[in-house]
C-alpha cells in the first residue's frame, strides 16, 4: 500500500496540471518523514513555473524540520521575494526559526544584489524576531545587521525597517511598545549610534526605545515576575508545542495575527487580563466585533473544547508568558471549573458577554 501511494503521488507530483501537483504536494505531507524519496520530488519544483505550486511546496517544506527543505524554502523566498502569499506562507512554516532562516538567506551570496521584494523578506523575518522577544535572539539580529559586508548597507536597512515596523509610531508620532528586556547594554546598538551613514543612526536612535536592560539611563524600575514553577515551565514547553499546531495556524507562530485571519495575541488584553475570558474565548469561541489593541476586528473564532483541561492550562500558560508577556500562569483546575460552570452554553461569546465577566 505504501509503495502504491509513493508511485502514485510520484507521478503526481510531476503532473503536468499545476492543481494536481500542488495537490500532490499537500497529500505528500503525513509520507514525508518516512520516505527520503519523496523529499526528492519535491525539491525538483523548486522552479515550478505555477506559482500556485511553488506556495503549496513552500507550505509543505514548511512542515518539516530539514535542511535540505530550509534550503529550498530559502530560494523559493528570494525567488519570489516580491509576491506577498509566498513570503507569508514561507514565514508561516518557519514558526519560531525565523532568525536561523534569516542567518541563512544573509549567508548566501546571490542575495548580494538588491532585488525587488527582498528588503521586505528581510524586514519581514526581523519583525518576527523583534516580537518573539528573547533577549539573546534580539542581540543576535542586531549583530546581523552591525556586521552586513561592505556594499551590502541597503541589506542593513532593511533589518532596521523590519525592526521598526515592529512599532509603527500612531497618528501623534508616538510609539506605543514593551520594550524588549535584554540582559544588558547591546554593544551592536552603539555601534549602529556610532555608523557615520545618517539613516543608520536615526533608525538606532528609534530602535533604542524598543529595548531596555538593567540599569539603561532613564529606563523605569524592573518589575520582578514571579518565575515559573518546574511543573508550570513544563505546561509552558507543552503549551509551545501545541500552540504551533493549534492557534497557530490562525494567530501566527509569532502571535501577530494576520489580516483577515485572526487578531494579534501579543500585548492583547485579553490574553493578559482575566484568564476567566480567555478560557471561555477558547472553550466557546469568539463571535462579531471585537476591540484588539485599539483596532476592531469582525471575525469568528471557532470552539476549541476538544482540548481537555490540561491541554488548555498549557496553551494559555504558554501565550500568557511567551513573547515578553509577564502574567501569572493557567491551572487546570481553573480551566476544569470554567468548563462545569459555562457546561450548558453552545454559541460563541460576544465581546459584551465578555466584559460582563471578571
Ligand atoms: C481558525 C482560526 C483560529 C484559531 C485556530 C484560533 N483563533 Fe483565536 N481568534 C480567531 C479570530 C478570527 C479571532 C477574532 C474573533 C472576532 O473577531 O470576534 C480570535 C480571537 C482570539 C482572542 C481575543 C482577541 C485577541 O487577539 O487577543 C484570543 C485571546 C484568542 N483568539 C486566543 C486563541 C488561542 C489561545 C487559540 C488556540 C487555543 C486560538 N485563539 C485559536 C481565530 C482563531
């Protein structure tokens, strides 16, 4: 049977008709770990001249965890550079390794010349470093872009413009952003203040405002976090992984949301705040307007009681501390006692019926 699927999904995978290949390519996904051969199909397409084929291989590299598929998904996203679905579904797979992935493309050669598109690739991966928040992965894009080659400089722009955009200033000019807490003074930060190029020093003035360490001039108190217990760390690690597969899909890996898919979990109230809402959002849904960072979003979030308490407990430890975010972990015994309490209700809730809740 195996055999047959492989021959079968071989063929069609070099299917003359676009559709039956990017098909092929979907249903190749659960095979893929198994069968080395497959992969080799696979990264023959990585020129296919259908576009809608090169998403459907950039979506289904993304699923896995090789190099060779990074490879090509790296090509693919400096092919296409310039092509918003690609560049989103290419970041999509990455979920988390963005920073590896960007290490990669400024490795290779060929992206020497400035092409259309490629800047907002590379902005685009920075911005996703910039919300994942961990200090050592933030030092290590700022060492990116301090140290882009000679000829390279627009390569370094681009970095800081995908910085900044993490933190779009509002219609008064000013910047509303956590800043991100390193362990201390970035020396990569400096040496940006100190490049003689003007639009390099603006853009590290403005990125300074993004990040703060012990003892920065004019930076407020640290606030002390409680730290997670080892039983809560390991709710968290679960909760990673099952965001990824989960909420992801929808939220992004970074958390951002996406346009007209779902709104942004980073910073957002209602990730924050009570976690009586939050778990009713994820028991029952969400339906109709709803405030997000200032911004209404009219979408339908569907139930995801299937989880049990403990799978809930994880997830929403997991968004309430990823990110920078600092508050206090979810028990299962919460999320047990929400669910008996709300047992008999079916429809989604409303942001009204949310905020009744405390
Ligand atoms: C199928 C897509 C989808 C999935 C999967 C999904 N969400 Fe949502 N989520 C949405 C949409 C769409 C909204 C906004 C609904 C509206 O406009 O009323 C939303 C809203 C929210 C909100 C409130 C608004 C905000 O951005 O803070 C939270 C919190 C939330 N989701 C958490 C989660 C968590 C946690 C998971 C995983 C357990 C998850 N969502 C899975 C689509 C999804």
């Amino acid at each position: 049977m195996r055999q047959l699927d492989f021959t079968t999904l071989k063929k069609a995978i070099s299917d003359p008709r676009p559709k039956i290949r990017a098909a092929a390519m979907r249903i190749s996904e659960p095979l893929l770990k198994n069968q080395a051969g497959l992969l080799n199909e696979l990264l023959m397409h990585v020129n296919d001249a259908a576009p809608e084929v090169q998403l459907q291989l950039a979506l289904t590299l993304g699923e896995l965890q090789d190099p060779r598929a990074e490879e090509a998904m790296a090509q693919i996203a400096r092919q296409n550079a310039a092509d918003l679905y690609l560049r989103d579904a290419v970041i999509t797979g990455l979920g988390g390794r963005e920073l590896e992935f960007l290490e990669h493309l400024l490795d290779d050669k060929s992206l020497g010349h400035r092409k259309t598109g490629c800047e907002t690739l590379l902005g685009a991966l920075a911005q996703c470093v910039l919300t994942e928040a961990k200090a050592d992965r933030v030092n290590r894009l700022l060492d990116l872009a301090v140290n882009r080659p000679a000829g390279k400089e627009w390569q370094r722009l681009a970095l800081l413009d995908g910085i900044l955009s993490t933190a779009p200033p509002d219609a008064k000019g000013k910047v509303k952003f956590k800043p991100v807490r390193l362990n201390a003074e970035p020396a990569a930060l400096a040496a940006l203040s100190q490049c003689e190029a003007k639009e390099v020093q603006e853009r590290a003035k403005k990125i300074d405002a993004l990040v703060t360490w012990p003892g920065k001039p004019g930076a407020g108190p640290e606030v002390a976090v409680k730290p997670l217990s080892p039983e809560e760390q390991k709710r968290f690690d679960q909760g990673k992984e099952l965001y990824l597969i989960s909420c992801g899909a929808c939220h992004q890996p970074h958390g951002m949301g996406q346009e007209g898919l779902a709104p942004p979990l980073v910073d957002s109230d209602w990730v924050l705040g009570t976690p009586q809402r939050l778990v009713r959002i994820v028991l029952h849904g969400l339906h109709g307007p709803i405030n997000v960072k200032g911004k209404t979003f009219q979408l339908d979030m569907p139930a995801l009681a299937v989880f049990d308490d403990d799978q809930i407990a994880s997830l929403l430890t997991y968004v309430r501390r990823e990110w920078g975010h600092t508050a206090g972990p979810v028990e299962p015994g919460s999320v047990k006692s929400i669910r008996a309490e709300t047992e008999k209700r079916e429809e989604a809730w409303s942001e009204a019926e949310l905020l009744k809740i405390q």
